[in-house]
C-alpha cells in the first residue's frame, strides 16, 4: 500500500486589527515563581477563578528554571527546627517526598535547608495548577496595564502567538520585578546605591560525592586561585542530594540590571562566569569534580531589582527585633544575606528562639487598592529584603496575597477585615510543626 503524505497548505497573513483573547478573572497572578504558584493555588483552593502569566514558556520561575535548587528560610533556627510556612508547602513537600531522591534535608548548625529535584519541583507546579483548573498563559509579557482610579482593571500582554487581554478584581504581584506596578505607573523602589548581584547558577553530573569538598575548602581555595581563573566571587558553595551524582553549584556573582540590553549582555556574562567556575573545580577538586561535566544552566538568578512602596516599609530594625505585626501574614528567621558587592556576601544570622515577620502592609501598595504582592517585589528596605526573599516566606506570602485578595472582593485591600485574615495565616504565623523523627530529634539535642 503506497504512503500517504499530507502536502497541502494554505497561505495566512496577519491582520493588523487582530484582537487580542480576552480573560475574565476573579485573580490574576502575575508571575509564576514559588510566590506566584502558591498565591494560585490558594486562590483557587479559595473557589475563585484564577488566570496566571508568565515570561517564561514554563512555569516555577527561579525555583525551577533557575534552579536555585534549595528552599531556605522555612524551618526554624537550630539543627532540627520547627516548621514556619504551611499549607501549599505541606503539599509541596510531601510530593517531594514520595519521589525517589528528589528531596534532602540538610540539618546545619544554623538552620535547616531543603534541597530538592527541579524536575520534580516543575511537574508538581503543573499538575497541581492543571488539576485546580487555573488558566495559563506563558511566555507573555506585559503592553500595558490599564488604571482606573486607585484600581488595576486590565492588562495587556503579548506572547509569540498573538496578545491576550485579562481582566480581574484582583491582582497578585509576582513578578518578581514589580513589573505589574511598574507599568501601572504606581511608585515602586529601587536601591539608592548600586545594586545586588545575582547567580548564575550551573548543574554538574558524574560528580564523586564521596569527595565533595566543604564551602569552607572552596571558599579557601577560590580566595587564593580565584583570578588566575578569571573569577568574579571569591567563594561558592554546592547542593547535593546523596546518591544522586549532581550538584548545583552556587559559585557567580552576576550583576542584574533592568535595563533590557544590559540584562541580556550580563545573562551572557553570567554563563561565562559559571564556565570558569566549572574549570576551576575540575582542576583544583579534582577527586571529586575532575570527570564532571555540564547537565544544565539555570537561567539568570536574580535577588533584588525593583519592589513596590508599600502601605508599610519593612525596616532591617524590625527585622533584627523580631517584631509582631498585627497584621502578619508570614515570618521566617533566614539570615540577612548582602550580595552587594562582587566577590562575595555577607550573612548576619540570628539566634535558635529568633523569627521576624512581614506584614500585610509591605504586600499592599500604598496607590492600589486591588493588589497583593508577593515574593522579592514586597516592600522592605534592601537589607531587610535580603532576608524575607528566600523560598520559604515567599510561600507564605503568596498565600497571604490570595487570601487578602479573596477577603477585599471589590474592596481595598487596605481595608478588609484584619480578624479574619490572621484565622485564615495563623499557622504561618504561630504554628510550630516538626517534621523530624523522635530519633532526629534526639540526635539533635
């Protein structure tokens, strides 16, 4: 029988006047990171309908395509400490758990960290968004926003395929620029005096964990041989989940302008600087990294570019004093963490009994009355930042932006019932969960 193949076609030609698709939503998430995710997840777990978008033609933002591979800030001080954020992370963490090798958790003199498995990480995300019927749109960015009053009421986006209009009550930002405030025109902050730096972050296989030397050993030896390899950071530190054979290393320092042609020459710079990075732990590791080689890149990390003014100013005071708002929607005890210079950063850590907490305030901006921030675009000034950024709170937060969204209805979000709200966070706020074994727990004390 002689094959049949398909040979037709047809001629297309855009049309200028084409219309954009158009979306009504209860919420839309702008931004699909850990923040934007959970802040979906509850909105839907809430019964409203949610739409989500994202630059990316993924979803999990920097958690999963930058593989920043840890959550930190998400348990308590101390070796085994307690659990500080709920709800989506309980999910989020037994899923983790039932699969094979795709999560660790590292009990340092400090803190806990968890390490997990990106991909694992990237199908929860889908599957969970999927099964709570949350529309999706990817690979989209932002035309324009349009305002009325102290109210977000459309926004324009455009992908490869063509433009998609959402309208929505409520709007959770979470991308991580404060691209949704931005292009509003509402005010948002930036650091007065340089910038921070992110990480290019790089996954290596066929590594020998046997032979993994400390951060201590490669933050030593990258001191002394660091410029005969054209090293920017003077020190670097690797995730690994036993027996597995792959770490992703942390060892760049990247500079993250917002300026479009910048940010792509300095995407470039970051790979290159990752590169090195690689030749130096192959050369100078070579027991352990000496038959590795390159499984992946992330795409640039970024900590801290552009975030919102907020109702409230989240002060490095009132990170250092642990204080307690009244209105407190997630809390975490992670150290401040100043990546402001290049070769390398610097952490104050806190006490085992210390927590700090953000408030409704810094996720509200103080000209909008329909908008919920979440994530690194929260306000706080730059070193308090550095410490309510990381993955855990981020969790919390996106929760909380839901939740207060759900709360103002047609409202403002600066004046929705405060009671109802703390029920609704109490155990992101005040719940104490260990999650270890009574045997992790003695060996711990």
């Amino acid at each position: 029988m002689a094959e049949t193949l398909s040979r037709e076609t047809r001629i297309v030609r855009r049309e200028k006047d084409t219309p954009f698709r158009k979306l009504k939503a209860d919420i839309c998430v702008v931004g699909a990171g850990i923040a934007g995710i959970s802040a979906a997840l509850e909105a839907a777990r809430l019964g409203r309908k949610v739409v989500i978008v994202d630059g990316q033609a993924a979803l999990g933002g920097q958690a999963v395509n930058s593989i920043i591979a840890t959550f930190c800030g998400l348990f308590s001080n101390g070796t085994h400490g307690y659990q500080f954020t709920y709800g989506v992370a309980d999910r989020l963490l037994a899923h983790l758990e039932s699969q094979d090798k795709s999560i660790y958790y590292r009990h340092g003199p400090n803190t806990t960290v968890v390490y997990y498995d990106e991909v694992v990480l990237s199908r929860w995300m889908e599957q969970s968004v999927l099964e709570a019927g949350i529309e999706v749109v990817l690979g989209a960015t932002i035309l324009d926003v349009h305002v009325e009053g102290r109210r977000i009421v459309e926004t324009d986006f455009m992908t490869r395929y063509g433009g998609v209009s959402v309208e929505a009550t409520g709007w959770v930002e979470a991308s991580g620029d404060a691209a949704l405030v931005w292009q509003a025109g509402f005010a948002c902050r930036q650091p007065e005096k340089g910038g921070v730096f992110g990480t290019q972050m790089v996954v290596l296989e066929n590594i020998d964990e046997a032979k993994q030397p400390t951060r201590y050993e490669i933050a030593d030896r990258m001191k002394e041989k660091a410029a005969d390899y054209g090293l920017l950071r003077r020190e670097g530190l690797g995730f690994t989940i036993p027996g597995r054979g792959i770490a992703a290393m942390n060892m760049t320092h990247v500079e993250t302008p917002l300026d479009p042609v910048e940010a792509s020459r300095k995407a470039l710079e970051g790979k290159d600087q990752a590169a090195r990075a690689v030749e130096f732990l192959k050369k100078e590791f070579q027991e352990c990294f000496g038959n590795a080689r390159i499984r992946s890149f992330g795409l640039p990390g970024i900590r801290q570019t552009r975030w919102i003014a907020g109702s409230h100013h989240l002060t490095v005071d009132e990170i250092r004093a642990g204080t307690k708002f009244d209105d407190a929607v997630a809390r975490t005890a992670w150290p401040i963490e100043l990546h402001d210079h290049g070769d390398g950063h610097h952490w104050i850590t806190f006490d085992e009994d210390h927590a700090h907490y953000i408030p409704l305030g810094s996720l509200t901006p103080d000209e909008c009355d329909n908008v919920a921030a979440a994530g690194r675009c929260i306000d706080a000034d730059s070193a308090a930042l550095s410490s309510v950024r990381v993955m855990g709170p981020c969790i919390g937060m996106g929760m909380a932006a839901a939740n207060a969204l759900d709360l103002a209805g047609t409202g403002s979000v600066h004046q929705i019932d405060l009671a109802a709200l703390r029920e609704r966070v109490s155990d992101n706020v005040e719940k104490k969960h260990y999650r270890w074994t009574d045997e992790e727990m003695r060996a711990a004390s």
